[in-house]
C-alpha cells in the first residue's frame, strides 16, 4: 500500500475511532435531563446506559464470524452512517427514537469493536503499536470530552438534545474519507481480482484466547463499575458538587497516557509480565486510596493511577487481540470472541455493585470487589501475554 492511501486509511480509522465512545459517554452527564424532557423512570433510564453494552456482547461474536467474508471499509462506512444516523435519531425523535437511536449506536459501535483491530493487524504490521496507540488514544478522548463537556453544553445551549447530538458530528467528516476509502480498495481489488476466498473454517480456541477474552472482561467491568458509579462514591467524601464530575474526568484524561505508550511496549514480549502487574498494581492502590480517605489531594493521586490503569489494561487487550492470529479472519474471529466476554461481563459489573450497596448501604463491599478483581487482573494478564506454541495457533 502507498504511503498516501496508508495515510488516508489512518485518518479514517481515527474518524471512525472517535465515534465509539463519545455518543455513549455521553448519555450518564445528560441523565436527568432525558428523564426529565421523556419523563422516564429510573429503571429506564439504566436502560440508556445498558443497551449497548448488552449490544456490544451479541454482535461481537456474530460479527467476527461474518465480516470477513464482506469488504472492509464498505462496513465501516455503513456502520459510521448507522452510529451518526442513532444520534440524531435519539435526540429528536421523542422515546421511541431514544431507544431506536441507541439500538443503532449499539449496534454500529459494536461491529466497529471487533472490525477495526483485524484491520488495523492487517493494514499496519510494521507499525501496529503506533497506530493502536493513536486509535486507543482517540478512544479515551472523545470519551473523555463528551463525558466532561457534555452537561455543560446542554447547560449553555439549554437542551440536552444537541449536545447529545454533537459527538455524532465526526461522522460528517469521516463518512466522505471512508467513500474515497472504499472506492479506492474497491478499483485495487478489481484489478487485483478480488479479495480472494474466505476460510469458512473456525479458528480454533486456544489458551491464550481465553486468558485475552477473560483479561477483557475483567478490566471492562472495571472500568464500566468506575464509569457508573464513582461520581457517586466520591460524592460521599466531599460537600463539593463538582468534584466527583471533574475527578471522573481527569481520571479519563490520565488514561491517555498509557493508552498511547502501551501498545508500543507490548510488543516486545518481556514487558507484558510487567504492564499486567501495573495494570493490577494502579488499579489496586488507585481503588485503596479513593476507598480509605477522604482528603482531595489523595483522591486525586487515587484517580490518576486508576487512569493510568484503565489506559494500560484496555491498550494491552486490544493490542493483544490484534497479535493474536496470523490472518484478518482469525484476528477479526478473535475480536468477536473476546469483546463478547468482555463486554459481557462489563453489563453485569455496574448492577452487580449497585445490589451491593443497596445490600450494606456502603460503599465499601463494592470497592474491595473492584480491587480483588484489579489483583486477578495480573494473574490473567500475565497467562495472557505469553507466546503461544505455533502448534496452538490454531
């Protein structure tokens, strides 16, 4: 591939990128607003918020089994269309289009998880650590903007439904790069005469399969329990309104960094034991500092070692997963399997904490949960960095 359309891919996979988080980040800040314009209920509102995640899981094994078989870049435009479409759908078109609009999101994100580290493994070999170093790092930060800007912008506009509407708006960029995208690979594999046969075999489940798929799952409750719920347990340790707001903020900020250094790192494999082990070690002290004080400068140093954290276990897995088969079939196989597991376990992470509270009345049970998890997190991670015998490739 010339460097020209190798740049113009680039650019699409970031575009693409920063559409995955930020419409669903979104959703938590404009909480009490949507209940209030759609008069909904608790119950439903967690529904907001649970959907894709719920999504996420379904799709991902059906689309890493299907998607090789169809031309790449064709379904990331259709499921950028897919993602803008649910946003402004879920915006303006009253309940039904809520609920139709996070179908769509849920459903276009969802594909975009699985496809795009097969495509990235196939696109980029010589540079895969870069590149998933600026995709996960596109990743953090759209999240990281909607989450902290978005209340603000519905505060200053006076509506939720723009700001809700915003974070689809990279789509108008995208959608015109991933035509020319999807144009230019289509006259290459014409005259290359097509993509050539698709293995209808499955690749076949190793060790190290299941170890990513369970490194996966853990780190994303992790992080989805942190999403959902420490505004409200910082809440308890402070009379401040909008410190819980910020700090979940420069939690997601922090995690930019290791979102960017770690695909590079794991890459060389003696390093793998030790970005597990920090993995582990951030989250656990991270989670122990925000647990047993209450004084703002160590709440701080709290969340930015669960940032740092989040960035590190998240980076690790998805470059993992793009290691993980020598073909787009068997990595795109792969990143169903283990966004399936992942996300799976990330819907039952955030219900399970709250059955807990509601349980002791404290957050102190949900906590220490969250930290046994960050101790596995070594153990698993470690099992799930290890080079496999050629044999087990499957």
């Amino acid at each position: 591939m010339k460097d020209s359309k190798r740049l113009l891919l680039a650019v699409g996979v970031l575009l693409a990128a920063s559409l995955m988080r930020a419409p669903i980040s979104t959703i938590g800040p404009l909480t009490r607003q949507i209940q209030a314009s759609l008069g909904l209920s608790s119950g439903s509102a967690g529904l907001i918020t649970t959907i894709p995640l719920i999504l996420f899981a379904v799709i991902a094994p059906i689309a890493g089994k299907y998607l090789p078989r169809f031309h790449t870049p064709t379904v990331v435009l259709c499921c950028m269309i897919l993602v803008f479409s649910g946003s402004i759908i879920r915006s303006w078109l009253g309940l039904a289009g809520l609920y139709g609009g996070i179908l769509a999101i849920g459903m276009g994100v969802g594909t975009l998880n699985v496809l795009l580290p097969a495509l990235i493994r196939e696109n980029f070999k010589e540079r895969i650590g870069l590149i998933l170093g600026f995709y996960n790092s596109t990743l953090n930060l759209s999240s990281a903007l909607s989450s902290g800007f978005s209340a603000s912008i519905a505060a200053a506009i006076g509506s939720w439904q723009p700001a809700a509407a915003l974070w689809g708006s990279p789509a108008l960029i995208g959608i015109p790069i991933w035509l020319l995208i999807n144009r230019r690979s289509s006259a290459q594999e014409r005259s290359a005469g097509g993509q050539g046969e698709v293995s209808e075999e499955r690749p076949k489940l190793t060790r190290q399969s299941w170890m990513i798929a369970c490194f996966m799952g853990l780190q994303a409750m992790v992080y989805y329990c942190i999403l959902s719920w420490l505004p409200s347990i910082l809440a308890t340790k402070t009379n401040d309104p909008q410190l819980p707001g910020t700090l979940l903020l420069v939690l997601q900020f922090v995690s930019l960094i290791t979102c960017f250094i770690v695909p590079i790192l794991t890459q060389r494999e003696s390093l793998r034991k030790w970005i597990s082990i920090a993995a582990s070690s951030f989250y656990f002290i991270g989670l122990g500092l925000i647990l047993r004080f209450s004084a703002i400068p160590v709440l701080v140093i709290g969340c930015v070692l669960a940032g740092l954290s989040s960035g590190t276990s998240y980076s690790y897995t998805l470059t993992l997963i793009s290691m993980s088969g020598r073909t787009k079939a068997e990595i795109t196989w792969s990143s169903g399997f283990t966004h399936m597991v992942g996300y799976g376990l990330a819907a039952i992470g955030p219900l399970l904490l709250g059955v807990v509270f509601d349980l002791t009345k404290s957050w102190t049970g949900p906590i220490l949960i969250l930290m046994t998890i960050a101790i596995c997190l070594a153990f698993v991670g470690i099992q799930a960095g290890q080079k496999q015998p050629q044999a087990d490739a499957g």
